[in-house]
C-alpha cells in the first residue's frame, strides 16, 4: 500500500482553467469503473449530504449521462456529461452542462470541458482532471460557489468507496 498521498488542485485564470490531480489507493480498472459506471456514480459523486441519481447513462462516445444531484430535500439539480472522446482505461472528455430532467440545455448556457487522465503505478491509480471553461468569469463564478470543497468531498467518497469494493474483491 502507498502511503503517500498525491492531492493537487490549481486553478489557472490565464489559461481559464482548474486541474486536480488525486491519487487513489486501487487498481485502475477499479478506479475506471467508478469513474464511468451508474451504479457506482451515485454512490460517490458530489458532496454529502447531497446525493447523486443516475437517469440514464451511456457511457461511449457521442453519449451521455444525464443525473440529478438530490439535495436531502428531494429537490434536484440537473446536470449532463456529454462524452466527446473515450480510450478505455487511459482517458475521457466530456462537455459537462446544468440542464433540466430531460437533458434540454438553455442555449445561454456555458458548460465546462472535461479532459479525464488515468495512470495506474504499482497499484495507486493516479487521476488528473483538467477542467477548462470559456470564461474568466464562468471560472470565479465555479471557485466562489464551493467548486473546490465540494469536488474534494466527493473525491474523499470516492477514496472510501473504492477501500469497501476492494474488500469485497
């Protein structure tokens, strides 16, 4: 087991970008399927208390996972991943968007892209995602709406996830 923990967030205003590189203690084809499967989706992304819900999900490219974010309410929030490039187990891009319960995106909307890196070492998967979008305000916006606090509370879910399925293994 590596001890060391791999964690980095920057944020990059020049080039309009954020990039969070986290390191988990779990083989990449594990680490792949939480990444791009439902059922293990809902189990870790965004923070708690809010929960993610998957409607529907075809992880290829051209598809598309359209879930809602549950607040402890029942209120939900709309969001969309749009897969643009796909190479099994190395990486994969989407367009991430807020929508509405069918995935109709307002045509103001701003959404951000999403390059997804995966690197397996001595059985510590290393993930890398770049985030850019098209604005410098878009960008504040995220940072100011606890983008960072929330992303790093799903990420910390996902750490916790992938020890259980790795006891079950």
């Amino acid at each position: 087991m590596n001890q060391e923990k791999i964690f980095n967030f920057t944020v990059d205003k020049e080039n309009l970008m954020v990039k969070v590189e986290r390191a988990f203690d779990a083989p990449l084809a594990l680490v792949w399927s939480a990444w791009t499967e439902a059922e293990l989706l809902d189990q870790w992304w965004g923070p708690k208390p809010y929960r993610a819900e998957t409607k529907s999900m075809d992880f290829s490219e051209g598809g598309r996972w359209l879930y809602a974010m549950v607040s402890p309410e029942g209120q939900k929030r709309w969001g969309l991943k749009d897969f643009t490039k796909i190479v099994a187990k190395k990486n994969f891009t989407y367009l991430s968007l807020f929508c509405d319960e069918n995935g109709n995106v307002a045509p103001e909307t701003t959404g951000s892209t999403w390059q997804n890196t995966f690197v397996e070492r001595d059985g510590v998967t290393l993930v890398t995602n770049d985030i850019r979008v098209p604005t410098l305000a878009h960008l504040e916006a995220q940072i100011k709406m606890g983008f960072k606090e929330g992303y790093i509370a799903g990420l910390d879910q996902l750490e916790a996830l992938l020890a259980t399925l790795r006891k079950g293994k």
